[in-house]
C-alpha cells in the first residue's frame, strides 16, 4: 500500500471503540506499516459522542484524518455516523451499523439514511451488526467487532484477515477472546 489509509470511527461511549482502535492498530502494526490514532471526544462518558481517527501507511506524520481526507468512515451508531461525515469526500465509504441511541427528537431514522446516503458517495454499507450480535451471541456489545469482521471481507481496511485474526489474540484479554472471535467471524459463516 503506497497511501495512507484513513479511517474515522464513530460512535458513543460504552461501544467498544478503545478495543477496535487497539485491534486495528495491531493489525496495521502486523503488517509492518507506521500507525497514528487519536480519540477527539467523550471517551469517558457512556453514551457520549466518541470520534477516533487512525491512520496507517509507510510513514504517518499526524494522528488526524483532515476534513474529507477519511477512506473508510466506520459508524457503529447511525446519527455518529452522519454527524463526523464532514470527513468523507467523493470516494469515502461508509460502513454504518444500522442502530440507533436514539435521535434526540430532532431528525427521523429515515432523515438520518437519506442523509447518509447524501454523503457516502463511495459507498454505504447499512448493516444490522447489534442485531446480528444479539441473536446471535447474545451481546450487542460486540457489533464492532463484527462490523470489523464485514469490513475485512469486503476488502473495506487494506489488511489481511490473517493480521486481524493475530491482533484480536494479542489484544484481547482471554476471558473474551472467545467472543470476539465468534463476533469477527460471523461475517464469514
């Protein structure tokens, strides 16, 4: 890969976002390349907005994605995702997690996927991850992770499945290794 690739991550506090960034960062690391990440807000505070930037290359000089400079945007809550899309540009994908912390009265679900689809000129990919990872492990926490799994098979990150596979028994405590192994292979099955 001769570019860096830039990608935002957006949610809220509670969702798992400290462990995708450490999960990309590792695999990205795996593969040899230079890696930058930053978290911008409200990391600390459950269910506030949380935006991550990470960025790896050859060499990286910033943490920061510039306004419309990300590659991938990856939203795991759908009005995150169309609040931080002042970073996507003509080719910006969007991998959003169709779910919801609820739209503070002021724009429909239906507002927010028009909005999304305004934006995500690369591409939008809507999938039901919390849904997916509740029915089927029982624990919606692990969406992102499972979106990091689809975002793997459909060659969204440019980094093997193989890296990912080894970051996630690197970074993982034991106890929920397990878990997030069934989360990021569900994609697959």
């Amino acid at each position: 890969m001769d570019k860096t690739f830039n990608l935002i991550i957006t949610g809220v506090g509670g969702q798992g976002i400290i462990t995708l960034i450490s999960v990309i960062d590792e695999a990205a690391f795996l593969e040899g390349y230079d890696i930058k990440s930053s978290e911008l807000r409200g990391l600390s505070q459950r269910g506030g907005n949380v935006i991550t930037h990470i960025r790896f290359g050859k060499k990286v000089y910033s943490p920061l994605v510039p306004d419309g400079g990300a590659d991938l945007i990856l939203g795991l809550e759908l009005m995150e995702a169309l609040r931080d899309s002042n970073f996507s540009n003509d080719k910006t994908i969007f991998l959003v997690n169709d779910h919801s912390m609820g739209f503070a009265g002021y724009l429909s679900r239906e507002e927010v996927i028009d909005g999304l689809n305004n934006k995500a000129k690369g591409g939008l990919h809507l999938v039901k991850a919390s849904d997916e990872c509740k029915n089927k492990l029982n624990n919606d926490i692990l969406a992102g992770i499972y979106l990091l799994g689809y975002a793997v098979k459909h060659n969204l990150i440019p980094l093997s499945k193989e890296s990912f596979e080894k970051a996630l028994r690197e970074v993982i405590p034991a106890r929920y290794l397990k878990m997030n192994i069934n989360a990021f292979e569900l994609v697959y099955l």
